[in-house]
C-alpha cells in the first residue's frame, strides 16, 4: 500500500515538473532539478534524438559519446561522425572512447543509446539510475541486429516502426518500454530511416520522463516472435539474374537505396540501376539478365519476367535516363548483365 502511494506521488510530481518546465519555458524562468543524462550515437539517424533533448529543458545533457573519427571518400579523408559534428556545433562534450567505462556513467539518471554501433559492457548496464535506454529501429522482437530498417523492406512488411528498450547482455532483446509504429509503403530505405529517426527523437524525452516516474515498466518481449538481421554488405546489392524474381529486385531496390544500391556489370563495369518498374513483355525466348528493346522500352529479363529501366548510372559516370545511356552505348541492347 505504502509503495502504491509513494508511486502515485511519483507520478504527480513528475507531471506537475512537465508543467512547470512549460511554464518555466514560456517565461525563462529557473526549473526544479533536470534529468541528468548521457548520449550515445554515431550516424545521421541519431540526430533527431539528440536535438530534441538538447532542446528538452528537462533534461541535462552531460556528455555524448560517439565512434571514432575514420577514413572516407576516395581521399581516405578521416572524417568525423555525424553525431560528433553537431554535438559540438551545440557546445556538448564529446567523448570518442575505444571503450566505456563505470566512471562515464556514474551520476546519470540515464544513458540513452541511438545507433551507437557498440555494445555496452556488461558492467555498466546497471549504473545510471533508471538504467540504459536504447532507440531500436523496429518493432521488437522482430528484426533484432544491425540493419532492422533494409530488413523490414526486404520481408516486404506493411509496417516498421521504433521500439524503446531497456539494454540488457544479448542484443537488442531488452524488455521493452515503449512501441511506435508506421507505415513503410513505397517509402525506400533512406525515407524510411529519415521517418523513423524523427519519430524517436520526437518521442524519446516524453518516454525518459514516464519511465523515471514509473509511469510506463518494462515488458519483456516475446522470445518465440524474434527475428534477426546482419549488417548489409556491398555485395548484397549485387543482382542475381539467375535467381532473383521481379518482386525481389524490386524490394531490393527499395531496400538499398543510398547503399549499398542495386548493381550488376556491364562491360566489366559496375552498372547502378537508380529506378525500373515491373514489365511482362511479350519477347520471347530471352535469357535471365539480357538486355532487350520492345515497344520503344528498354527492359531486362528477370527470372520471371522482366523489369523495365528508367535510370542507370555507369561506374565513372552521371546518372541517365537509359534512353540516353543507350544512345552513347549501342552495345547495350542485346549485352548479357553480369
């Protein structure tokens, strides 16, 4: 009974602190004491997250973590990333450890972890307050590992959406706090991770503050659900005529958009194809990855059917509409891909 009361307390206190904060915000006047918190992220995707607790007035932020500076570009330029750039263009301390440690995360009343790319030693997990938050972009348990986003599409799902977790040993299978979800369509990889990335930052201080008022607990997710996806390779997006349908290449090409794109060889070249839709022509007697012209169309022969290109990009050169490309390569009708 005790500990009801101490709870319903709790959340009174932490919802009449929103209101203050709003309050405090409209006038710029001081506010009771912040959430004290730490930021881990890597890529464009924790963006979103971050500025949205930057401008969070509840919420400290003390430092943020992020992978070292590496190499890029055909210069091999070390670059850094994403997150470390606007970090400091915000005035945050930013740490590029090799590895975390205790003295990081103590005081913290939470860690917040979006697209790191490293895994939290075990020892750490249970030193902020409320413990290691984690922005997993899927719904959970279904595509656990490093590429929920190209997978979903790859599955061919109706929905995605974002899932916010307690960080436990084994990989993304932290209970889970809350879920947010949203349609995938004909959205592609970029689009979608673009989405995705604004949804959880949107969310993501709301849900900070519920779970350190006890307003939202943990639920352990269901094991006999789960699925997983590894990282996407440069080789993934290598077109197999023999044995990918037009649906697959479909899927692929919204899968892969931005990289690793979906490419094949043409005259020992890489050849990108940037856009095709599906076509069942009436050609006969064609072999799976050759190139054909038909009613003033350009397709390919798929293991299946057929897909119709619309833009191309040959390695060393400018995307083109195929209509151009084949103009300045009349060798490409009737030319084997692969």
């Amino acid at each position: 009974m005790l500990r009801k009361c101490l709870i319903l307390v709790k959340k009174r206190i932490f919802k009449w602190h929103s209101c203050v904060i709003s309050i405090a915000k409209w006038y710029k006047i001081p506010t009771m004491q912040k959430l004290k918190i730490a930021f881990a992220g890597t890529p464009k995707f924790a963006i979103p997250s971050l500025r949205n607790l930057i401008q969070d007035e509840g919420i400290e932020i003390s430092a943020v973590y992020t992978q070292p500076d590496k190499a890029a570009g055909r210069g091999k330029i070390l670059t850094p990333p994403p997150v470390k750039i606007f970090a400091l263009e915000n005035d945050l301390k930013v740490s590029q450890p090799s590895k975390l440690t205790k003295a990081d995360l103590e005081g913290l009343d939470f860690f917040v972890v979006v697209a790191y790319g490293k895994i939290l030693p075990k020892e750490i997990l249970e030193i902020p307050k409320f413990g290691c938050v984690n922005l997993h972009a899927s719904l959970l348990p279904k595509f656990r590992g490093a590429s929920p986003i190209q997978s979903a599409i790859l599955a061919d799902e109706q929905k995605t959406g974002v899932t916010f977790m307690q960080i436990g040993e084994q990989l993304d299978a932290g209970a889970a706090f809350a879920k947010f979800e949203i349609s995938i369509a004909q959205k592609n990889a970029l689009e979608l991770s673009a989405e995705l990335a604004e949804l959880g930052g949107k969310e993501l201080p709301e849900i900070l503050r519920k779970i350190a008022s006890e307003e939202i607990s943990p639920v352990k997710q269901d094991e006999s659900k789960a699925t997983f996806c590894r990282k996407i390779q440069k080789s993934d997006g290598e077109i197999s005529w023999e044995k990918d349908s037009t649906k697959t290449l479909l899927l692929k090409l919204q899968a892969f958009a931005g990289w690793p794109n979906l490419w094949t060889k043409f005259g020992g070249k890489t050849l990108k194809l940037i856009s095709f839709v599906a076509w069942q022509p009436s050609a006969e007697n064609l072999k799976n990855g050759e190139v054909f012209e038909q009613d003033g169309k350009i397709g390919v022969k798929t293991s299946d059917g057929a897909i119709e290109l619309k833009k191309i990009q040959l390695e060393g050169k400018n995307e083109m509409s195929v209509g151009d490309f084949v103009r300045g390569n009349r060798d490409f009708v009737g030319a084997k891909l692969g």
